[in-house]
C-alpha cells in the first residue's frame, strides 16, 4: 500500500511538470504542419467517411444517422487506443530522461493518457456540429459524460501504468498490444451495434470493458439517454483495482528501469 501512496503523491507532486508535458505533447504533435491543430479534427472526419462509406454506403447497416452513431464510439476508442500505444513506450522512449536526470517516471505514461484525453475534448465539439446539422437533440443526459470521461481516465491510466513497466522488460509487448487493439475494435460495438450480435458470442463483448464506456457514450449522444448507472459503478471499481495494481506494479519495477533501457 505504501508504493501505491507514494506513487501518487509524486504525480501531486510533480502536476505542474505533467501540465507543461501535456501542453508540449499537445502542441509538439502538429508541429510545422500547415493545418496545425486543426488535424485534430480532421484526423477523426476523414476515417469517419471511409467507416461510413464503407458500412453505410456498402452494406447498408440500415442505421440511423449513422455518422454520429460511428463517431460517438469511435473517438474515445482513439483516445484509448492512442494511449495505449504512445504509453506502452514512454518509459522506453523517455530513457534519456530517466537515465540522466531524478525524474519520476510515471509521469511520462500519465502524460500520454492526458494528452489523448485532450485530443479526445478537442473532438467533441465535431461530434456536436454533426448532431446540430443532423437535428439530433441534445438533453440533460449530456452531464453523464463528466463521470464517464472519468472512468475512462482511470481505466486507461491503470492500464498505461501496466503496459509502460512491463514493456521495459519486455520488449515485444509492443506488438502484442497493437494486435490486442486491433482486434478490441472489432469486439467493440463502434461500427455496428451490440443488438446486432448473435447472443452466443455477447460474453465477448461484455468481457471487453471498451463496450460498456462506448455504449455510454452513444447512449449519451446519439440516443439521449442516460447510460446504465449499476454497470457504470461495476466499470468504476473494476477500473480503481486496476488503477491500483498498475500502480503497484510500476513502482515495484521502476528501480530498475535505467538498468534495463
């Protein structure tokens, strides 16, 4: 218990120096285009139409309003697979940080999380243009995102943790976890929806904690309702314990990170 104090007391700690990190990390990711920021938007449009065209055009998967359906899942799937690739190598591809000064390095993978979080922010207000010229109404359910989002974070960051010690032992995690998010998309309702999976194979999507936030989000902007609340609470805790473990497992192996990088 006491690694997992000390863990996050050096985050508190450190917050300022994440902040600036986040805002580097923000800016350094267009730097020198010509778009600049605006590719934070463009970026989620364009795969948009080709996901549109291809099941809306193509196959004809008969739902309503489809874009904003498609886009209510599929931004903070890249928030979360985004994380997940840039974490599971920050600490390896921070090394010159961690081997030459005292820097806390789980900030390098919380760092990667937040700054996809606030890719993910960013997007929004695209989502919202499509819903306003679609003519889709907005409620009160709107304010269910703030606990999401949250959940979301937690989950990621667990998970982030997890993936960035490991990795540094073991290099090939690397490849596992594109593999591993490639299939997960396809375990996640974002392109279809989960009414339309045979009942056989529901446990898979229900093992997949990604179904749960996606639907809530979906269920937030594209039906205007609130998610489920019971199943929300279940995420949350699971999510805490995996919070905790990566914690845990960081700080147990960070002493010998330099040794290894």
């Amino acid at each position: 218990m006491k690694r997992i104090v000390e863990h996050f007391k050096e985050l508190y700690k450190y917050r300022a120096l994440i902040n600036a990190l986040v805002v580097r990390g923000l800016k350094a990711r267009y730097r020198g285009s010509v778009l600049g920021f605006f590719w934070t938007f463009i970026n989620p449009f364009l795969l948009m139409l080709v996901y549109v065209f291809v099941f809306k055009v193509l196959m004809k998967n008969g739902i309503k309003n489809y874009s904003v359906f498609l886009f209510a899942g599929l931004l903070p799937w890249t928030w979360f697979s985004t994380a997940l690739t840039d974490g599971v190598n920050s600490i390896v591809g921070g090394s010159n940080l961690i081997t030459k000064v005292l820097f806390p390095p789980q900030v390098l993978p919380t760092v990667s999380v937040l700054v996809n979080m606030m890719n993910y922010i960013f997007s929004l207000p695209l989502l919202l243009l499509f819903m306003f010229i679609l003519k889709m109404d907005l409620g009160i359910s709107i304010i269910a995102i703030i606990p999401v989002i949250i959940i979301q974070l937690i989950l990621t960051e667990g998970l982030v943790l997890i993936i960035a010690a490991v990795n540094v032992y073991f290099r090939d995690l690397q490849q596992i976890v594109s593999n591993f998010l490639l299939l997960g998309f396809f375990v996640t309702p974002i392109i279809y929806q989960l009414s339309q999976v045979p009942s056989r194979y529901l446990i898979i999507f229900y093992m997949n904690p990604m179904t749960l936030l996606v639907r809530s989000y979906q269920w937030i902007f594209y039906y205007n309702i609130f998610p489920n609340w019971l199943h929300l609470s279940y995420l949350l805790i699971a999510s805490v314990v995996i919070l905790l473990i990566g914690a845990y497992l960081f700080e147990k192996l960070k002493e010998a990170f330099p040794e290894f990088i």
